[in-house]
C-alpha cells in the first residue's frame, strides 16, 4: 500500500512537489490517500488521479454536458461557487448537506445536485466523497471549474438542449421542479 512518503517522493520526481515538502503539502497527500487510497497501489497508479486534481481544468463529456445545460443547473452551479467562495475552510464540511440545501432552492433533486457538481469539478460520474475532493482541489480549481462549465453551457446553443440522445431516444437534462412549500431535501447518497 502506497504511503505519504513514497507518494511525496514521487511527486516530486513528478515536478508536482518542491523539496522539502511543505506541511501543508504533506496534510493534502495524507487527504488524497484517504480519498484514493483503495484506488492507488503504488506511485505509478496515483499519477493520474494526483495529475487530475491539480490540473486547473476538467474535461466533461458531451452527453454529461447536455445533462446539465438547464437554467435551474446553471443557477445552481453558480450558488456553489459563491457557497464555495464564502468558505474559510474546505476541509470537514457538511457538503452534502449544504449541496442538498442550495438543490432545494432550485427544485433540483439530490442526486441530480450531487452529480452536477461532480461532473463539474472533476467530469466524472463517481469517486471520492465531494467531502473529500473540496479540499482536495481548494478553492481556486473549483471556482474555475465551475466557471469553465458554465461558461461552456451559455455559449455556443446557450441552453438550447439536444432534442435526441445518441440511442434516438429524446434527451432529457436535468430539470428542477417547483419546490413544495414543506418539502425537505432528500438524504445526500
């Protein structure tokens, strides 16, 4: 198994890591092995995940794009940034609770919240708990990847979906629905 040592040493072969590494260098390697440990058995597999973290852009598919090109996802997107910014501290929030919250003042469900902020910041479907990618990636990389998605969705078609998916069944994006005068957000999954 992989520990902060060997994975330090190997990121600064890398050129990820000045020498000697700082501690608050030291305290993200110790969050990344706790969010990728199971994933990266040596320092060659953790390469691509470490690259990805610290890379100031994502690159999100196209259909998982469409998903997301709606009004309500948009506007959410961009309360979690200002969520985001409003933060001291990333590490040891209650995220997916405050991600439901923010959902519930757009109609938008949970999971479908849950999924649009991870498809953003890191344009993939599963992974780490965001708990642990929102200090992983800091304040910085997630504003700017926040903001490359939404800027991606507003020019172009602007939020004009595609009418048919690839399997020539009519696309459907996510779509907020009117919030219930009573309703409570659905537990984070």
């Amino acid at each position: 198994m992989l520990d902060d040592t060997a994975l330090a040493s190997a990121m600064q072969r890398w050129g990820l890591l000045e020498r000697p590494a700082p501690a608050a260098a030291m305290r993200w390697i110790a969050l990344f092995l706790d969010a990728y440990g199971e994933r990266v058995a040596s320092a060659d597999d953790a390469f691509a995940p470490v690259a990805a973290l610290r890379a100031e852009a994502c690159v999100v598919p196209a259909l998982e794009l469409e998903r997301l090109r709606t009004r309500e996802v948009l506007f959410f997107l961009d309360s979690v940034s200002q969520y985001v910014d409003h933060q001291a501290e990333l590490r040891g929030l209650p995220i997916a609770h405050d991600i439901a919250q923010i959902a519930l003042e757009f109609g938008l469900d949970t999971s479908d919240a849950l999924y649009a902020v991870r498809m953003a910041i890191t344009g993939e479907r599963e992974g780490p708990p965001l708990e642990l990618l929102f200090p992983l990636l800091g304040h910085d990389r997630i504003l700017m990847r926040i903001g490359a998605v939404n800027s991606r969705l507003l020019h172009g078609r602007g939020l004009e979906t595609i009418p048919f998916g690839p399997d020539g069944k009519p696309f459907e994006p996510i779509h907020g629905h009117k919030p219930a005068a009573d309703a409570a957000p659905e537990t984070a999954r």
